[in-house]
C-alpha cells in the first residue's frame, strides 16, 4: 500500500532540511508518494496566506505530514497543521546524543505534549482599555485521551511509567482536573505515575534529568519544558517531534527557520530526519525507523558534522553519510 | 525610626531559617522591631486556617515580612501573603555563587516577576463535567507598574537593559498587551530591551546563560524560568526573593519546607539570609545589605557548609561564620 506524504519545507532551513529528510525517505521506502505544499512567510508574501487552504487539505488528507519550520507565520503555519491531522498530542523526544556537547548528557527524557488546548484553545478578549483576559480550557476528554496514549506508550517501549507535571496548586480547577484525570486513567492501567509541579520539575530537570523518562503534560508546560530540555541536550538543532492523531500525523523538527544560516546549505539536517524516523514509526516500518536513528546517531557520532556542532560539513554531505549508513 | 518587620518562619526548615536570618539582621540594625506569627500546614491542623487574619493582617501593616516556607498550604499562605503586602513585582535574583557547583556557573540573572496577575488572578469554572476553564487576566496598569519598576532596577544598578520574555505568538491579546506596554514604557525611559519568546528562552538561558541579565514576565513564566534558572545555579537552596509592594514587602527564600531534612538543624539558611539582605536595601540600609551579601558570598565560597552543599554544618554554624564576617 502507497503512503501518501505531505511535504511542506516552508522558510528558512525548512527549504533544505526537509529535502534531505525526503531523500532519507526515498533512500527506504520506495512506496511512498510525496506531494509538495507551501507554507509561512514566503507564500504569505506572495499570496497573503501563510497556510494555503490546498496545504491546510493536504495534510488533512494525507496519511503523513513532514513540515520544515516556518518563520514570523509559525504560529500562523504550525497551529492549524496540528488541527488538520487532529493531533491530540505532541510527541517531543529530548536526548541528549554522544558526541554532541550537552549541558547534561544524561538527558534522556520523551515529552507528551496535549496538543489541542490549554492556553492554546485560549478564546482572548480586551475587555477594557486596561483589562485583557484569556480562557485557559482544560477537558476530561482530553487529558484522558492523551493519558491513554501515554499509557501505551510506556507500555510499547521499556518504560516505567510517566511523571505528571502541572501547575495544580494555583489553576486547581483547571490543571487539576488534568492531573487527575490522567492518574485515574493511569491507575486502571495500572501505570506508575508521579505528580510534579512545573516550577519544581523546572528546577529539578536541571539538576538530575535522569530522575525523569516520560513527562505528560498540558500544552503551554509542555512547550516550554521541552524547550528547556532542548538546551539541556545542547539545543533545538537536534529536536525531533511528532503531532499524532487518531488517523494521520505531522513530524517537524522542534528548531526554527534559523534565518542567520538559511540558505547557506550548511544547516543541521538531523532533527528533521529523525522526526522522518518517527514517520516512519507511525506507518508501520520500525525497522525502517530503527535503521535512521541509528545511521543518525553513528554520524552524529563519528561525523561528518555541519557547523552547529563544530564541524564544517554540509546539509549535503550529513544527509549522504547517513543514506550510507542506512 | 524604628521598622516593624513581621517573622513568619511557617512550617518545616522554614522554623530553622527564619530565626537565623533574624539572627543576622539582630547583628546588623538593633532597631528593627520583630514579631513573629504562624502560617502554614501546623497551624491550619491546628486551627483550620492557613494563614490566621492576625498573620495576614500583620504582614499588611509591617514595614516588612521575612517568611520562610509553608508546605502543602504553600499557595493559601504565600498568594493572600503577597496581596498583604500588595505587591506587584516578585524579584528573582540567580546566581551562581563561588564554591557551589552549578550547572552553569556564569548564571547571574534576576527576574522581576509580575506579582499579582495571569493565571494567579485566574477565575475558574467547571464548565460541564467535560470542561473546565481558567480566566487569564492581564492589564496595561499592571503591565506599566512593573515595567515602571523595571526601568528604575536597571538605572539602580548597572544593567544594560531588559529583555521582556512572553507568549504572544499564542496568547496574543493578553501577552501581546503585556510585551507591548512594557516595551512601551521602556522606550520612553530610554531603556533597552529585547523580547524573546519563553519557550525560546528556556532553551537559550541553559545554552548561554550570559547573554541575559534582567529578565521581565508575565507571572507564571517568572514563577517557571526563574526556577529553571534555579536549576542551573545549583538549586533552590540559595535563592532570595523580594515581594516588593507600594508601602511595604515580603522577603522569601524561593525553596520549600525541605521535610526530608527539617527537624535536624542542618537546613541551608543562605536563600533566607539573602533574602533578609533584600529587605535591608529595601528599608535603605544599603550598606548593612552589602555586608550581608558578602558574608554569605564569603561562607558559601570558603565554608562551613551544610550538607547540601557537600558540608557538615548545621544551621548554626553557617548563620555564626555569616555572622562572624558580616
Ligand atoms: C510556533 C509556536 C506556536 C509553537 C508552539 O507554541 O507550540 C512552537 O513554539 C512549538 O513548540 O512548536
Ligand atoms: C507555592 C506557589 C503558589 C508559588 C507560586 O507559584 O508563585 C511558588 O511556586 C513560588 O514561586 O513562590
């Protein structure tokens, strides 16, 4: 069976990360068919949209996404992508490589992001010349489907459980309803959890990350503690993720447009082929998705390495030693 | 003149701490007039209220609080304890002190977190047995009132400027109010700024540390990054902070009770002592503040030192060699 593939490369070093990640993608499974899309600043230019109804369909219908990154539209871009394969969670693996320099080596951790409200849902008001609010929404349904998925998760691979991070004692309605939700659905699975505070785990990540594994959280925690992670394991250059729904899905690296770089050729390609791994791991081809991680890993490894990791390769030549290493 | 300042030590460590700042504080300004009053889990057992009206009333006329830490209770006494005091920024400073190993030694922030708003002055509602909601609450006056104070930390001391984290790509009436007012108020005082997202900050701030210094936000991101940045200078276990309001304020260590260790005499008192240096600048004795400062940069850099910090002091001696080199 074809596996249809939305490709939209977007700004910045989307245009060649993303590429690289295809041909990755072709270098495996000959069965797949890509179909190009435009999205963010470039065809907002052009078009006075960032995200093209035909790109927002595209991904509706495809059976897989891979995006590249988006400029100052990202929001624009990323947010309805979500919505188009109805992602309820984003899946954002934080570890730390060998031979790449990290604030903290021993970071392993995978975070399972709510991807459909919090914050994000936030219906926004200016009430007054003084007085702006947002309605923060939190759901049963939610979290308990997001719970299941963790549930699963933990269970496929080899995982002990899942810590629970929130911010319970101040939105006590709102985050606890989070809170316990996913321990209820956790506890009938008979799942271990534990409950952490986002300020704590804040603090407590920095100073020992291998006391964590698998963190569940609401969606704004999840962006920031990820992204915190992200420089414990020597920055954004390296962030894979993955945005599940129940029929498709959407892979992007966690990284930007990086407009300092862009359009060098010399940018960093392995997030993006390693959210390509995740691709591939939701259709089906573990093995396939095996084979990237580790061609991944042993290059970023022994190298050739592109210039954020201190070394002087090209997208080019990274993306050529892993095919080789396939 | 003689200044009032209310002693709350609260529950656990805090019962060791706070009498050790006062200690150093009775070495320094004999005219200080102290007197002590109960918050926390031990007195709610005891009387079903968190924070007895004496307590709240007290830290609403005192010309200052020290208050050291309540346990489960934390948030029913420490938010009413802020709005004692009105206080409208919570003053974050992270460093890295000499001596103590941090994850990122260079740390030398401060955060001025604004103190009364965002998802803290949050109404929520269960909606219907699916969904519940939070009310986000940002405005212009509060928004002006911090920046006002920003302008004038940074022209105090030598600072370059701010850079202004927030979530406006997503929340953009609510934060977009906040960076925009903010910025606003730098500009007329001439005062440089930059703005970054929080999530990009998190990353940011663990990669380089260095290339920030006074960092303004919205509550809760001040409640999160300045405990990131906790993570990376070593733990809660030295970080002051000031609740800083119109007429008086409300100095706390950022750490909790520490029920592991509390009882034993051997708690860290320096996040308490420093914050009682805080409250010292605040009341303008900017000179005794300065010595208190170098006392505890001076113990923590050549001991003794208690365990947390790898020594075998107790409480005692540490707060008696701060008080030996004040
Ligand atoms: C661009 C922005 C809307 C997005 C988010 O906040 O989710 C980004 O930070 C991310 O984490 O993918
Ligand atoms: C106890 C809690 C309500 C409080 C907060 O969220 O402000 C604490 O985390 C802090 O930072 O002082």
């Amino acid at each position: 069976m074809t596996h249809e593939i939305a490709v939209i490369p977007g700004d910045g070093i989307g245009q060649e990360v993303t590429p690289a990640a295809v041909e990755v993608l072709e270098a495996l499974e000959p069965e797949f068919e890509f179909v190009d899309a435009d999205a963010g600043d470039a065809v907002k230019e052009e078009t006075g949209e960032a995200l093209p109804q035909e790109t927002y369909d595209l991904a509706a219908s495809a059976d897989a996404t891979l995006f590249g990154a988006a400029g100052n539209t990202a929001a624009d871009v990323i947010l309805p992508l979500r919505e188009a394969v109805e992602s309820f969670v984003n899946v954002r693996p934080a570890k730390a490589y060998p031979g790449v320099d990290a604030v903290r080596p021993e970071t392993d951790l995978v975070f399972l992001r709510e991807n459909t409200e919090g914050v994000y849902a936030g219906h926004e008001d200016r009430l007054t010349q003084d007085v702006s609010t947002l309605t923060r929404v939190v759901t049963e349904s939610a979290s308990e489907r997001l719970a299941e998925f963790a549930c699963d998760y933990v269970a496929g691979d080899d995982h002990d459980g899942f810590s629970i991070v929130h911010k319970a004692n101040v939105m006590r309605e709102t985050d606890g309803l989070f809170r316990d939700t996913v321990k209820g659905v956790a506890d009938e699975h008979g799942v271990e959890t534990d409950q952490v505070l986002m300020d704590a785990f804040a603090t407590r990540v920095c100073l020992d990350p291998e006391q964590f594994d698998v963190v569940v959280c609401p969606n704004l925690a999840g962006d920031v503690l990820s992204d915190l992670a992200a420089g414990l394991v020597g920055g954004l250059g390296l962030l894979p993720s993955a945005n599940i729904g129940p029929d498709r899905a959407l892979f992007e690296p966690v990284h930007g447009t990086a407009p300092d770089i862009a359009g060098e050729g010399v940018a960093n390609p392995a997030a993006t082929i390693v959210s390509a791994a995740m691709l591939l791991e939701y259709l089906g081809y573990d093995e396939a998705s095996d084979r990237v991680h580790d061609a991944v890993e042993a290059t970023l490894a022994d190298g050739p390495r592109t210039p954020d990791l201190g070394g002087d390769a090209s997208t080019e030549d990274v993306t050529a030693a892993i095919i080789d290493r396939l």
